[in-house]
C-alpha cells in the first residue's frame, strides 16, 4: 500500500512493516511476520522494485513480530540489519522478555494471535548478524534515516525519523489500534518492559514536527506527531498508567 510518494505499507493494522523509496534505493523498516515475505515482493514489484534494490533494514526493536523477514534478506541477498546495540542480542534470539499481558478483550486477542499464526509467526527466524546502531545516527541508506533512542517497550526500542517521507516510524513506542483489546487511536502499547519509561521516551520525538507516525501496530496516523503524543499521554492518563 502506497500512503504517500516515496513511503509503502506492507501488512495491515495487525502487523505493518514500512518501505522507504529513494533514487538509490529502498529501506525496509522493521520486518513484521516471516510469512509477510510475499507482501515485501509483491509491494516492490508495485513500486517497479525488485529485492536487489534493498539496501538495508532497519528495525526499530528486536521482537519476533518485527524482524518476520529480516534473517531471509540477510541470508539471501545480502542486505544489513540494523538494530540498536541494547537490543541486538533479542533480535539474534539470544534473550527474551515476558511483560504482563495486561487488559485484553477475546475478539481482538484471538484476532492477533490467528493473524500471527497464518504468517508463521511462531517460526520467526532470529538474526545471525545485526549492524548495531545508537541514538542519534544518520544512517547511510536510502531516506537517510536518522535514529532516535526510544527505550521502554524494550531498552533498545527506537524511532526511525525519515524527513524525506515526513514520518516518524515508532515500532511499539506507541500504537493506534492495541492487539488485545482492539481499541483504536493513538496510546500506549502492550507487552511493554518499561511503561513509564516508555512514555517519558516520546517526549524525545514530539517536536519533530513529521506528520505521519507509524507504528508497528495500528492505522497510519497522519494528524502530526505532536498529537499522537498527546493522545498517548491522554490514553496514559485515563487508564492510570
């Protein structure tokens, strides 16, 4: 799905993973469910894209429902997989976390759970290699997307901030539709490490100005990060987190 030139969806409200376009390629942003493979071809052969054009993947943090596909393009084609050095060794599947579920409602949950099931995600493939990145670096791929430290959900959960496509992707710092409950708009997400934490993070991309945010969960928001933000403090608030 194309939201804006040079800026792709791949996945659905469930599970979103996110392509960037420029002259001198394409970078993958976050790499949903493995089963979501077919999306990531069949949306670059839309964009008039083939794999060969990707230049790297960069995922905002290691869990298994955002780095589905990343080992494959690794191992296939040869292209990098960036992730934050805090939280390198989740992604190659070398620790895990077991955050409490929390609230949740049977529809949605079932909901998430079967989408996650159809797209393998319970044969997620860890990462055997990972370029490891900090807050603060523009990196050398297509957008030049520039890294922005957003700890909490995990200690190396970060935003990816991409002025060329005026957006903001946040992974899990934020969602717009919660996988358990199924409530929409902007607030915080589950199987969160550090929910304070994670909320004083976004305080680090509220001026960014981009007017789209897009998470790893939920609609595409296009009404300004600034909002979004507020929506999730307001959201924090009303729940007493």
């Amino acid at each position: 799905m194309q939201l804006a030139p040079s800026l792709h969806r791949i996945g659905n409200e469930i599970v979103a993973a996110y392509l960037v376009e420029a002259p001198d390629g394409v970078t993958v942003i976050d790499a949903g469910l493995a089963g979501q493979w077919t999306e990531l071809v069949a949306e670059l052969e839309a964009m008039g894209r083939t794999l060969d054009d990707v230049r790297g993947v960069v995922l905002t943090h290691g869990d298994g429902d955002h780095i589905g596909f990343a080992e494959r393009l690794r191992r296939e084609h040869a292209v990098p997989v960036h992730v934050h050095e805090a939280d390198a060794a989740r992604a190659r599947g070398e620790v895990s976390s077991r955050p409490a579920w929390g609230r949740m409602r049977i529809g949605a949950t079932a909901s998430f759970l079967w989408y996650a099931l159809r797209k393998n995600g319970l044969r997620t493939t860890p990462l055997s290699e990972v370029v490891t990145v900090r807050d603060g670096e523009v990196l050398d791929l297509p957008g030049s997307p520039e890294i922005i430290g957003l700890p909490g959900h995990s200690p190396g959960s970060i935003a990816i901030h991409v002025p060329s496509v005026d957006a903001v992707f946040v992974g899990d710092g934020l969602t717009t539709r919660h996988v358990l409950t199924g409530v929409e708009g902007p607030q915080p997400a589950p199987f969160t490490d550090d929910p304070a934490e994670a909320l004083a993070s976004l305080r680090r991309i509220s001026g960014l100005g981009a007017a789209w945010v897009l998470p790893g969960h939920g609609a595409p928001w296009h009404g300004g990060v600034e909002r979004a933000v507020a929506e999730v403090e307001r959201a924090a608030a009303a729940s007493g987190a």
